[in-house]
C-alpha cells in the first residue's frame, strides 16, 4: 500500500490503518474485559464477496454498536470465528469497510470526528436535526456516496436511524437495496444500550453480557418486491418488526423508555 493511497472518499489508507489500529486497541476491553460480546455466524465474512454488501443491524448506541462491529468483522476475516480473542486481527484491518452515520452526530466533537475517518458515510437526517422534528427531501449526494461505498466494498446501516427500539425502518434503505442490489446481510445486536451511555462512550455498567448474531443473506426479490414488502422483511430480520413488542414484557419496556429520557439530561 502507498504512504499517500487513498480510498474513493480521500481519506489516506495509512492513516485510516492507524486510527483503526489505535481505536482498536483502546476499546478492545469493552467488549472482552470490562463485558463480554457473545458472537454468533461470523463465519459467513468470509464467504462474502468484497464488495456490494450491506449489513442492516438495530442501534442501541452512537458508537459502540459500530466499534463492535469493526472488531468481529476483522476478527472473522482473519480466522477467528465467533471471538475477538487476541487484538492480532487488527494490524491488517479491512479498510473497504464502512458505516452510516448522521451528519450531526458525526460532527459533535473531535472523538466523533476522528470515528469518522474510520469510515463513516455521513447523512443529512431528513426527519430530525439538531434535536427537533423536520421533513426535508433526501439528498442525492448522500445516496450517491452510499453507492461508492458499495462499489467499493462492505456498508454498515442501522435503518431505523435512531437508537431507540421498535422504531420504523426507514424507507431509504430499501430503495438502496432495491435500486444497488447488494447482499444484504441481517445482524441483531443486544446488552449495548445496558453496558453503556447513550453516545457509546462511557461504560455504564460492567459484568454485561453483549451479544451479537450475524443471520443469513435475506431472500430478496429486486425485481418484484416492494418497497413495504423489503422494509418488513427488515424489520423481521433485524427483530424490530411491532409483532417482536408481543414478547417483551410491558414493564421491561417501560423501564427502558424512563431510562432513555434520564440519558438525555447526561451531556
């Protein structure tokens, strides 16, 4: 790789190396230390192909869903199935790998701006900004960067765009799964909203169990599915869809929501 190498959005492989590195390293205790991340099919990475993936999970945090997201997939690419064991995996990182993130969040402060370089793929959020309810058309240069990320190699969306949960999936994303056609790939993530604070920054709680499930390639049908009939099969797949609120406990759910309101008073 050259020093100066850079990736379809200019930022210079070497450095991106580094940070990966380095961001690797320091929060590797998060996820098997401090908690432990209970990992399930990550055996299918390396079966994929390089490029034109899309991983949809839920969000449960800004930052630590995606981090813990960076080690299992390099983990996995490397040889070690279902276990971020030995922090080896990350001295050759997949550097075609990227995230969706808003815009705002990824601007709010040095640390998100550093994430950023990793790979963010930042969007304008057109139902929501600077805290307040909006309804703003979709930016074409956001969905065009999307698709070089494709081009280029794996994307990482949390098509709910929010971290709190049984919330819709948003429509956008499957335009861009019907319009790119991407293998899309289901991930179902648990225990991060209780080991840390909102941002994904601060533990919270140590002891947590995380979890972590990579599912099969969804069936889709380009062509001939529908709008609707892709986004419910996301909402099944990533067990958000409203039938999955049958299951949980009306106090459990409560609790959750009453502690969200109290996250929002912590910055």
């Amino acid at each position: 790789m050259g020093l100066f190498k850079r990736n379809p959005f200019g930022h210079i492989l070497f450095l991106k190396t580094w940070l990966i590195r380095i961001m690797g390293a320091m929060t590797h205790r998060r996820y098997r230390g401090f908690n432990e991340l209970q990992i399930e099919g990550s055996e299918i990475f390396k079966e994929l192909p390089d490029n034109n993936v899309l991983f949809v999970s839920n969000h449960q945090t800004y930052f630590a869903d995606v981090v813990a997201m960076f080690h299992v997939f390099n983990a996995s690419l490397s040889g070690r199935t279902d276990s971020i064991k030995n922090i080896g995996y990350l001295w050759k990182p997949k550097l075609n790998l990227y995230y969706v993130a808003a815009k705002e969040t990824m601007r709010a402060g040095l640390l998100a701006r550093i994430l950023a370089y990793a790979g963010a793929i930042t969007v304008e959020r057109t139902w929501r900004a600077a805290g307040k309810d909006i309804n703003r058309q979709v930016k074409m240069s956001d969905i065009t960067n999307i698709k070089r990320a494709l081009e280029d190699g794996w994307v990482i969306t949390f098509p709910q765009g929010t971290t709190k949960p049984f919330k819709p999936i948003r429509k956008g994303t499957a335009h861009i799964i019907r319009q790119y056609k991407p293998i899309v790939i289901p991930i179902v993530i648990d225990g991060f909203r209780r080991s840390f604070d909102k941002k994904g920054i601060r533990i919270k709680k140590r002891g947590i169990l995380q979890s972590m499930v990579i599912k099969e390639p969804l069936d889709i049908d380009y062509e001939n599915d529908s709008i609707d009939d892709i986004v419910a099969k996301l909402e099944y797949a990533i067990e958000q869809h409203p039938s999955f609120l049958k299951v949980i406990p009306q106090e459990e759910l409560e609790a959750e929501e009453e502690l969200n309101k109290k996250r929002q008073w912590e910055y």
